[in-house]
C-alpha cells in the first residue's frame, strides 16, 4: 500500500538554526577576546623573563605577573586604563543635539 514518507532529509528552522544564530553573533566577541587574553599573555611572559634575568626568582616573579596581568585585563574589558587598580569608569551624560528651528515661511 502507498503512502507519503515525507523527504529524505529534513531541512527546517529547528533547535540548530537557534543554535547557529547565536554562535554567529558570540563568535566576533569570542574572537576579540581570545586576541585580548593571547596579547596579555604575551606579555606578561615577556616580562617574567625580564624578571628573571634580573635575578628574580621564577615562581615569584610569575605569581605576580599573572596577578597584575588579570588587573590589566579587568581593567581593559571595563574600560580603565592598564595597570591601575580595577575600578568602575565613570560614565558621562550625552549631549542631544536640537535639531534646527526653520520657520514656516522658510519651509514654502
């Protein structure tokens, strides 16, 4: 006896399609922030090894590099500026522009 089977494959809007949706709009800020974390462990590296040939000790000296890199990189994803204690930036007040007044025998 014959029947309908539908198609192969089902191609819909399903549970996947959210999925996607919202990797395409994470996946830019992911990005940004692996390159953030990639650079201050870069440097944070590069200074442990000044330290170290200095005469610091390693462990020391990685201990604070590490902490002094997460203060940099709270403070960079807040908005301060690097190397000063994490603090909360101040936010200004925005200005609206008025739009101009154009009289009525202008406008004719």
């Amino acid at each position: 006896m014959p029947f309908y089977s539908g198609a192969q494959y089902q191609r819909g809007h399903s549970l996947g399609s959210i999925f996607v949706s919202i990797g395409r709009a994470v996946l830019p800020l992911v990005k940004t922030g692996a390159k953030a974390v990639g650079r201050e462990v870069l440097k944070s590296g590069s200074r442990i090894a000044s330290d170290v040939l200095a005469g610091e000790n390693v462990k020391r000296s990685a201990i604070r590099r590490a902490k002094q890199a997460g203060s940099n990189f709270l403070n960079r994803a807040v908005g301060g500026p690097p190397g000063e204690p994490f603090s909360q930036p101040v936010s200004k007040r925005l200005k609206r522009k008025q739009k101009p007044v154009i009289s009525r025998k202008a406008r004719r």
